[in-house]
C-alpha cells in the first residue's frame, strides 16, 4: 500500500470511529500535523509505531486495522528458551532500581509535610505525568501546590534516592547475551535516559525501550503492550515480562506472553528462577 492508500484508510478508520483529527491526536499522542500530513499521504513510510498508536487510539490492533496491509517487523536471530521466549521484558522501578521511600522520606523533611502526604499527593499526580499527559514541569507544579509549599523538582528527589539493585546487570548481561532484551516501564519524561547517563541501569544494548510517557499509556492499559509486542518482532508467546507489578503481569498474561513477578525483597531468589525459566534450548 502507497503513502496515499495508506492516508485514505487511516482516514476512513477515524471518521467511522466517529473522531475528528484533534480528537484522535489527543488520545494517540501525536501532533495535529503530523496526522494530517499521513492521512494526505505526505508521510513517506510513516512508522510502525505511529500506525501502532492511531491503531491504539481507534480501539482496534494494527492487525484488524490495516489486514492484510499490516507491516512486518523483523524476526530476532537470538536463541529461544525451551519455555519458547525469545524476547524479555524488565520493568524498571521495582525491579532494576528502587526508590520511593527513600524520596518520599527526604522530600518530606525538606518540606515539613508528614510523608504519608507526601505519597499520596504523588499518587494523585503520578499516571498523568507517566502517561505523558502533562509535562515534567507541570507535573511538579501540581504536586508543589497540593504539597502547600512553593515548589518541587521531584526528578532530583528520583534520581538521589534511586538504589540499583545489585543482582541484576549480571543477569541482564546474560539475558542479552542470549535473547533480545528491553524495557517496558511506567516511567516519567526523560528519566529513561538519566538513568541510563548515570549508569543507574543496566547498561546492555536494548532491542525496545518502551516508555509509557512516550506511547501515551501506562501498565496495566491494553495500549501499552500492543506497542510493546510490536516492537518486539516477536510472537506473544514468544515474550517474558518481568514485572514486581502482579497486575501488570495479568494483562501481559491476556497477550499471551510469558511472565514472572520479581520480589525485590528477595532479588536474589527472582535472579535464579528467572535464569532457570530461560534456559536455552539444547
């Protein structure tokens, strides 16, 4: 299908949705330009991703979307485990790093505001900003005015308090040796890539880095891991997410992906049962 086929179907998809192009922008994240330009078809080879998220957006998969038209990814050339992954998944906070009451507990003796407040305020704001539904700024400007003080950077709250755990660049070294690894994490704008800059998480080359505030959606929300699976140019079953989140893992569960909870109580314990989950084929 051309760039121009391509467009008119996009089109046709929306308007029986019954959305306008503003509408739909907003509930896939893109810009009202960007949109416009590939339902004209001046978008020479619009991404996958992109299709992936107007495909979100209108409540159907890329699959139902596009049929027979749906383009392809690459299959990986890395091993399979004999449990059939080819394709692993890590969350971040809870299973790579951990921080939250060590930044509630700081943040709370700065400002003199009781910590449990201090949590809850965080909470009320946290999937908006997660979502890339508002901005970092705006994000700590919420949070500043339901906390009563004059203002909070939250991000060097996060980053201060983060704490790798220690077990797991040695198993993501092994994992990436072996299979394709990536990350699928709800996470605020931009802390993906100052974690990586500060060396906080693992650094090993990731096939797919999917960030909820990027795709517009968090865990445990369908979106998400339609991106994801995308991404991986692999089969559900074919994938393993390794999450501390047990609802997060019942929805990759309704993919039809593999999945293990990691107790970051006892990383130690999640190392060795994941490593025996991936055992290569002979």
């Amino acid at each position: 299908m051309d760039e121009v086929g391509l467009g008119r179907l996009l089109q046709n998809a929306r308007k029986a949705s019954g959305l306008t192009q503003q509408q739909l922008c907003q509930k896939a994240g893109l810009s009202y330009s960007t949109l416009a330009k590939i339902e004209r078809g001046a978008i020479k080879a619009p991404s996958i991703f992109t299709i992936q998220s107007i495909a979100g957006a209108l409540g159907t998969s890329l699959n139902d979307l596009m049929g027979d038209f749906a383009p392809t990814t690459p299959q990986t050339t890395k091993k399979r485990s004999k449990s059939g992954v080819r394709f692993v998944y890590f969350d971040v906070n809870g299973c790579l790093v951990r921080f939250f009451h060590q930044a509630f507990t700081k943040l709370s003796l700065d400002t003199g505001v009781r910590a449990d407040l201090v949590e809850s305020a965080f909470w009320h704001y946290n999937d908006e900003v997660c979502r890339g539904q508002i901005s970092l700024d705006e994000f700590n400007q919420q949070f500043a005015a339901r906390l009563g003080v004059p203002g909070v950077r939250w991000q060097d709250y996060y980053l201060e308090a983060v704490d790798p755990i220690d077990e797991m660049p040695e198993l993501l070294n092994w994992v990436s040796q072996n299979y394709e690894v990536g990350l699928l994490t709800n996470i605020m704008p931009g802390m993906v890539q100052e974690l990586m800059q500060r060396s906080l998480i693992p650094n090993v080359p990731y096939a797919a880095i999917i960030d909820s505030s990027q795709v517009g959606s968090i865990k445990p929300e369908a979106k998400i891991y339609e991106v994801a699976q995308v991404k991986s140019g692999v089969q559900p079953g074919e994938i393993l997410l390794v999450d501390d989140e047990r609802t997060n893992l019942m929805a990759a569960e309704k993919m039809g992906w593999h999945v293990w909870w990691f107790d970051d109580y006892r990383p130690a314990d999640s190392v060795q049962q994941i490593r025996s989950l991936l055992e290569p084929e002979a």
